[in-house]
C-alpha cells in the first residue's frame, strides 16, 4: 500500500482531578495520527477490502456513505493511494448541487461520486439493488457503508494488537460497529470493551453485534446515551468538553464519535463505574474532517 503510515502509534496518558479521585490509569490510543485522511479505524476496515478488490482484478472500488462521512473520503484516499479508481454512492440528491468539503475532498482524490436519493438508498443491502449498481459499475469491488463486512472486522481486530495486555477496559465508539466487532473478536476475554453509540437510540446495535462477534467472546457492553440528540448532533456543552479537554490534555476530539466516547467514559468515572485501579484504554478512532462545519467554534484546528 502507497500510503505512508507512522509505525509507531502513541499512546497519550490522561490525568486530572478525576482520575486520581477514582485511581483510575485513563490512556488514549492515538490512531487519529495515522494518516490526516484514512484517519483511525478506516484504515484498519479499509485494508483488506482493498487488497481483495486488488486480487479480484477489479479496477476501482465502490463504497456507500452520506455527504459527511468520514468513510467516503478514507475511501477515496486509500483508494488512490492503492492505485484504484474510486465510486462513492452519495445519500441524497439535494448534496448534488452544492458539495460538503468532504465530498469535494472525495472527488479530490478522484472518487466519482453517484448520488442516489435517500429511499434508494435504503436499498443499499438489497440484492436486486446491488445487482442492478453493478451492472452499472462492472470493474468495481463492492464494500459496504462503513466498510462493515467480515474483511473489515478481520482489519479492525488488528487494533487489539496495539493494546497492552495489562489494560482492563477498553472505550470505543460505535457507528456501524465494524470496529467494535473486530475488537471484541481480537482482544482478550479478560478485557471488558465498552462501546459508545454515535446515533440516537443506538441500543439497536446489541443484535446486530451479537450476530458479529464470536460466540464465545462475553464481557462486552454498550452505551446509547451519550448521543447529544443524535449523529452528528451536538450541544454547547459538548464543544466546551472539545475545547476543555483540548486545553487540558492537548488531543483534538472529533464533534461526532470521539467527543461523545470521550464525554462517556468522563461520566462513566464520575458514576464510579470503573473499579479503582482499572486501566481504561480509549480508542481514538479520527475523524476530525468531521469537526469542519463547527471549526470555528474550536480552539484547535481540524482541517489539514
Ligand atoms: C467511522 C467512524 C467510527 C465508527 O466506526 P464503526 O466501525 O463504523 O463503528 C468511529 N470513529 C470515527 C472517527 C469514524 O470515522
């Protein structure tokens, strides 16, 4: 692969006023610094997708995702970075006309963007719908929003690899889970995971997980509160967390899944939740293109 990541990953240490209440060891897994734009987990879920697309002989790859998606742009980059041309199927027609940076970044990177409305977008794992997008798109490999299959659960669970076995919980946020799944399926059972819904009415997840993860895998937990009103929604308090915890700790925070993980394990701790002498792991996953519509509400640049 083209694309020149950091070999080593940093692991930042946290520690204020709460954590020595609770004597609690808060770290963060910098996956943020892999790359400014396949940032995080996309590149994990992205990896063996694209090796398969390079093995199948196909040309380009096609990929779902809305008009901010994070997925889409990792897409686009990693894509180009392999030597593959790049589809990315826009929810909505109304993001036609005026594009998100995301998606003017996307066809940056050379991505052709296909908008669809959003009921036929629904269909994106319909069968009858599928057959018929590849009969449009004949030299593509197909991978799903979010990068959600089982080549991207086998990526994802490689960032098991990256955590210390003495660490006793793990915090991770969830959009489609790929990322929750590969972990819960690579660490070890002894490590409790904790994933933190993006979405509004998340608890959903618990099913769609439980058809993902091993069977045999336990000790794993989610919370569909820390939404703020629902994807990529927030509240004042939520940015002042990004700003505070910035200033304090020195590690930007995306508005739409690392702010709300982090915001989560805060309030974890603060309901004693963490038994003393726990060693929490959070997972930052990237993202922060995601902050570009709040950028000036923040004191950090997200924008590269
Ligand atoms: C996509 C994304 C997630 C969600 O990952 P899933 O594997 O879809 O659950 C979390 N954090 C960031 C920054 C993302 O871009």
């Amino acid at each position: 692969m083209a694309i020149d990541f950091r070999k080593e990953i940093n692991i930042d240490t946290i520690q204020n006023a709460l954590t020595d209440s609770r004597g609690i060891s808060l770290q963060v897994l910098r996956l943020d610094q892999l790359h400014p734009v396949v940032s995080g987990n996309k590149w994990f879920k992205l990896k063996y997708n694209l090796e398969a697309a390079k093995a199948s002989g196909a040309k380009g790859v096609l990929t779902f995702g809305g008009a901010y998606s994070n997925h889409l742009i990792a897409t686009a980059a990693a894509a180009a970075a392999a030597g593959l041309s790049s589809v990315g199927i826009v929810r909505g027609l109304h993001g036609k006309e005026k594009l998100t940076p995301t998606l003017q970044s996307c066809r940056e990177y050379g991505m052709h963007l296909h908008f669809i409305s959003r009921a036929e977008y629904g269909l994106k794992e319909d069968l009858v719908f599928l057959e018929k997008m590849k009969a449009q798109f004949r030299d593509c490999f197909f991978i799903p929003e979010g990068g959600d299959n089982d080549l991207g659960r086998k990526g994802t669970a490689e960032i098991a690899g990256l955590i210390p076995v003495d660490i006793t919980h793990v915090a991770v946020a969830i959009g489609s889970g790929a990322t929750f799944a590969g972990l819960r399926n690579g660490l070890s059972d002894e490590i409790a995971l904790l994933g933190i819904t993006a979405m509004k009415d998340g608890a959903y997840m618990k099913e769609e997980l439980s058809s993902v993860i091993l069977q045999e895998k336990a000790n794993w937990t989610l919370f569909a509160d820390y939404h703020f009103g629902g994807f990529a929604k927030y509240t004042p308090e939520l940015v002042a967390f990004m700003n505070t915890f910035y200033k304090n700790h020195s590690i930007p925070l995306d508005m739409v899944y690392n702010a709300k993980m982090m915001w989560g394990v805060f309030d974890l701790m603060q309901q004693d939740y963490f038994p003393p002498g726990s060693k929490v792991m959070c997972i930052h996953s990237g993202g922060l293109q995601g902050n570009a519509s709040i950028q000036a509400q923040l004191c950090y640049n997200s924008i590269f």
